[in-house]
C-alpha cells in the first residue's frame, strides 16, 4: 500500500497555561497532531515522522512514554471510564505513582472530582460504578483522572461532541477555570466552541497549518482567506 501524508510543514507553539483550539474539517490532521504528541501515533504500523514535538526542550521520543503521559493526558470523544467504582478510577494513576495513605488519596479523589465541577454529583456515591454515571459525567469523570496525575497539558479530541448543552458548559466552565494549573489543546468542529473557551486557534486544512492567532482574530480578521471561507461557514 502507498504512504500517505497526513500532516506537513506544521510549525506550532502552544504557551503554558493557554486553551489554544485545533479547528479545521474532517481529514484535517486535528486528531493526528494529539497522537503524534503523546506518541499514541506509534502504535500504528508503518508510522514516520521527521521533525521534532518539544516538550519544555525535551523531544518527546527520548522522554519514558509512561512518563510523558503523566505530563500530557488525553481525553477522547467517547468517555472511557474504569470498570469499578468511582473512587477507583480517580485513584488509578495516583496509585501507580505512589503509595499514598488512604486519607491522602481520598483528597486527592475530592479534589480532583471537584476540578471536574462533579464532586456534588457524586460525593455519596463514589463506592458505585462509574459506568452507572451519565455521558456527561463519565466525561467529566476522565477529566478529574486525568488531573489526579497532576499532568501539565490535558488535550482533548471533541469531548463535548456527545454531549447536552449543560454537560459541555461545564467542561467548558472547567477548562477556563483551570487554566492557570494546566495548558489545555482541544480539537473541536464546534467553531463557537473555540470562540468561547480559546485563547489562540490553530486552523488545519488538508493536513496543513494554515493559520494560528489569538481567537478574536481568527474568527473576525483571519489572515487566510481559507480560514475565512471556514469560519464563515462556507468550507467544512
């Protein structure tokens, strides 16, 4: 089979503590790019790459992958809970860290579920299984494990794309509130989204980076005219 290019000539930087959006149509690269930053990329057969993806200055393929995914989690469409309880799934990765005592790992439980604006929701019922929760919470469930392990960016692949108005505000409500403790990059084909939630915007096309500004920009003076044509709704 021949070899097709998915991403080229992407020169991007994203600032600490920013929520900087990946926009663009389907087959664009946007989810491409997150796997090729936490490596998940590799498990494809056949995978290359040239260039470097810097982390701080370290290249991310000379850093321990179970390392580089502590420092940079990522959430998908689908939520994924842990079979078993609540508790269980937001004290998995602490627990592979280190050897907490129970109180310490039970406020780190709280802590994290209440990052995740879920603690209310669940505080009487962290003993039950996470797969009783609804969409929106499981969701927000794998935002509260993703911050128990203390990452510096959490990335995010369409995580309200499935979801009620309600449930992706307050993801939404999350990302902003907690900005000043993690970067966040979120691909979304929800320009509003974007507009709402973002710092910066990166525009992809074709598996190119067309256009990256601060949001106000993008989707009001975008220098590109094919961002334009996207964000106006007449590509997509």
């Amino acid at each position: 089979m021949g070899k097709r290019l998915i991403l080229r000539g992407v020169n991007l930087d994203i600032e600490a503590n920013t929520i900087v959006s990946v926009i663009g149509p389907a087959h664009s690269g946007k989810t491409t790019l997150l796997r090729v930053i936490n490596r998940l990329i590799e498990t494809q057969r056949e995978f290359m790459r040239s260039g470097d993806v810097l982390l701080d200055d370290a290249e991310v393929r000379r850093l321990d992958i179970d390392v580089l995914r502590r420092r940079v989690g990522l959430i998908f469409a689908t939520p994924v809970p842990l079979p078993g309880t609540i508790f269980d799934n937001i004290a998995y990765g602490p627990r592979l860290q280190h050897h907490h005592r129970r109180q310490q790992l039970a406020d780190l439980v709280e802590h994290s579920l209440r990052s995740a604006f879920l603690w209310d929701e669940v505080k009487d019922r962290l003993s039950t299984s996470a797969l009783r929760l609804s969409g929106g919470q499981q969701q927000r469930l794998c935002i509260a494990r993703t911050i128990a392990v203390d990452p510096e960016v959490i990335m995010m692949d369409e995580p309200t794309s499935g979801l009620d108005p309600i449930s992706t505000a307050q993801i939404e409500t999350a990302m902003r509130e907690l900005k000043k403790q993690y970067t966040w990059v979120l691909v979304t084909n929800n320009t509003k989204q974007a507009a709402r939630v973002s710092d910066k915007v990166a525009f992809f096309l074709s598996g190119e980076l067309i256009e990256m500004g601060e949001a106000a920009q993008i989707f009001t003076k975008p220098k590109d005219p094919r961002t334009d044509d996207y964000v106006s709704g007449r590509i997509g």
